[in-house]
C-alpha cells in the first residue's frame, strides 16, 4: 500500500509518496513545485485569482505525479497561507473544481500535534520531556508533552513570511528599528507560551521546518545531501552572528549564504530573529534538528490509527466537483515539478515506538490544549 501527501505552504506545493505497509512512512518519492503563494496576497491576506488558478494546476498536477507512484488520492492540505486567506472558500472550491479532491484545512493547533507527533517518533523516548518549534510561512508552531502526543499545543501569527510582509516591506535590507521591532513583536506574543514551556521544564528541544533547517545549515551543520541520519543541531549562540549577517546583506546576497535558498532568502532574516527569539524565551541553548515533520505526522496517524474522518474525502462534494483529467503523459514529470533530494531507502527514527498497547491512537486534537494567540 502506498500513501501519499500534497502539502500546499508559503512558497512551495509539496508532495510526498510513501508505503505504508508497516508502521513507519517510508518515503519512495518527492518532488516539489514553487508557487511563492506569499508574494500574490494583498494586505488583507487575500489570495489573488491568478494565485489561485496557479494552485489549483498545481495540486491537479500533484495529482498526477502521485498516480504514477500508485497513489490515487494522496491527501491534499494547506497550512496558515490559505487558512487564513479571507478568500479561502474559494480556493477550497477552485481546486474541488480542478481536480476532484478536497484541499483540506487544519487548525495551527492539530499541525503543531501532528508535528510534535512526527518529532518524537523520530526522536525516540530517550528524549523525554520534548518542546517542538516549527517556523512556517505564516505562523510558529510550539507543543510540548512527555508521551507521544503533546499536552500542549500552540500556534502564534509569527511565520517569518507574515513578519517579513508585515515588518520589513520594501526595506532590503532592513534598518535597526524594524528589526528591533519585529522581536518586540515575538516577545510580546510568544510570552505566555514560553512561560508555560519554562514551567514545563523540557529535556529536549526540537525543531524542524525549511526554515531551521536552512539556518542551522548557515550555522555548520551538515548539508543535507549527507542524508537524514547525520545528526543536525542549532545552538542559540550561533545564531547571533548569522542574523547580524543577514541583516548586513540584501535578499539578492543572501541566497550565496550557505543554506539559504533563493526563494527563502526573503524571509531568512525574519525566521532567524524567531528562531533566536523564541529560543531565549523559553531557555533553550541548543535544538535539534528533526527531518520528520508534519507530513510524516499525518502518515503515522493514519498508519498507526487506520483511517480517520479528516483522511477520507467528503462524500457531499459541491455539483461540478467531478475528477478533472489532467494533460500529460503517464511516466513523465509534469511541468515545473523538481525532484527532491531522494531519501535512503530505509527512513526509520532514531529509537523504535513502542508497540501498540503502549502507543498513543488518540486522533489529532482529542483532548488536547490547542491555544490560538494573536
């Protein structure tokens, strides 16, 4: 049986084949295709229509490639760039439309579950008490909890693609004042998370999303062509340095920087001063670097729970929301698609879970604390 994931973010839509036929999702293809949703949205956060119909191909486009790899119907998610969109439902319908399959919403709170979920099983249980942070276009992820599920979850307005939008402008690069402002900002939203992150008292801390991953490559860890297994951290301290280096440089500059791609280079700045911010907050001198995320989330609940209401698709689709054929030819990478770096064949966590009478199947967001800030 193989599963699959269409992850629609920020800047790119991801998708992610993998089988299922044990417990652990192992990937057997990947491949990506960039949208840059953030730079077609108006100061409302609405969505422009050509953004839209450029989604909408995208995902049908998804579609296909998974169908190539023995996926049918992968599930199709947006996070905070579409969820918040005041023109959301129609990007629901406009690939409903386009392709015949749901684009489905999650709150910050169940991606922060669903995340936390993916870390400690990549973490194993020798990490104890763990605080996962997860930077994404729009929105910051926190959970904290001592089993497989977190006790706390939190999702704030502070994705670095939303702060750089918001702060910085046209500035490139920004001045001192719109910096120091940007980390008011998180300090001020963040405050009451961190506080009860600090009187949890975590063991570990994790972190995963592009943006650590870029920053803790800026910072000397391991290029990820060396696989996930290389152990991969970012210490508090060397952060310093890379934000005043990145404040220094313009967007165009900032993509030579180890780590830092191009697309991402915009908001590098934005998502370091997040990173050292939150870090400070809650007392953290060093995380680790998780590759499993929140699609691997998504593919243990199912895996581990068997089906659940949020995977199958709605049987009381809108009229006209029939299958759309897409163009192509079966066996060819469809048009804007770009493999990614393909994992090892045998992508399992550090430590095993345990068995199934001791491993949590709550379904995402059963009594949890969910906490929605800003």
């Amino acid at each position: 049986m193989r599963l699959g994931v269409v992850d629609v973010g920020s800047n790119t839509v991801r998708l992610m084949v993998a089988d299922g036929a044990g417990t652990v999702p192992l990937p057997v293809h990947t491949a990506k295709r960039r949208l840059r949703l953030a730079e077609h949205i108006d100061g409302s956060g609405r969505i422009s229509g050509e953004a839209v119909t450029l989604l909408a191909d995208a995902v049908a486009a998804a579609r296909q490639e998974a169908e190539r790899w023995g996926v049918t119907a992968p599930f199709v998610f947006a996070t905070s760039i579409v969820r918040d969109a005041p023109n959301r439902q129609d990007v629901l319908a406009a690939v409903l439309r386009r392709t015949g399959m749901p684009l489905r919403l999650m709150s910050g709170g169940t991606e922060a579950e669903l995340t936390f979920l993916a870390a400690r099983r990549w973490m194993g249980w020798r990490s104890g008490p763990l605080v996962l942070l997860d930077i994404g276009g729009g929105s910051l992820e926190v959970a904290f909890g001592r089993s497989g599920m977190p006790d706390f979850a939190a999702s704030l307005p502070l994705g670095a693609g939303r702060l750089t939008r918001e702060h910085f402008g046209r500035d490139d690069p920004p001045g001192p004042p719109a910096v120091r402002e940007l980390r008011r900002r998180v300090r001020h939203e963040l405050r009451d998370v961190a506080a009860r992150i600090r009187w949890e008292g975590p063991r570990t801390g994790v972190a995963t999303s592009r943006t650590f991953q870029q920053l803790a490559r800026l910072c000397g860890a391991a290029p990820g062509r060396e696989g996930p297994f290389v152990q991969r951290g970012l210490a508090r301290r060397d952060l310093r340095p890379a934000i005043e280096a990145l404040a220094a440089l313009p967007t165009d500059q900032r993509a030579s920087m180890p780590g830092i791609s191009r697309a991402r280079a915009g908001q590098s700045l934005a998502g370091a001063l997040v990173a050292h911010t939150t870090m400070k907050l809650i007392g953290l001198d060093r995380v680790v670097i998780s590759p499993w995320a929140l699609r691997e989330g998504i593919l243990l609940t199912y895996l581990e729970g068997g089906e659940v209401a949020w995977w199958t698709p709605p049987t009381d689709a809108p009229h006209g929301a029939a299958p759309h054929a897409v163009a192509g030819s079966a066996g060819a990478v469809p048009a804007g698609w770009a493999p990614v770096e393909a994992e090892p064949a045998h992508t399992t966590p550090a430590e095993e879970a345990p068995d199934a009478a001791g491993r949590p199947r709550e379904e995402p967001g059963a009594g949890r604390v969910a906490v929605r800030t800003g």
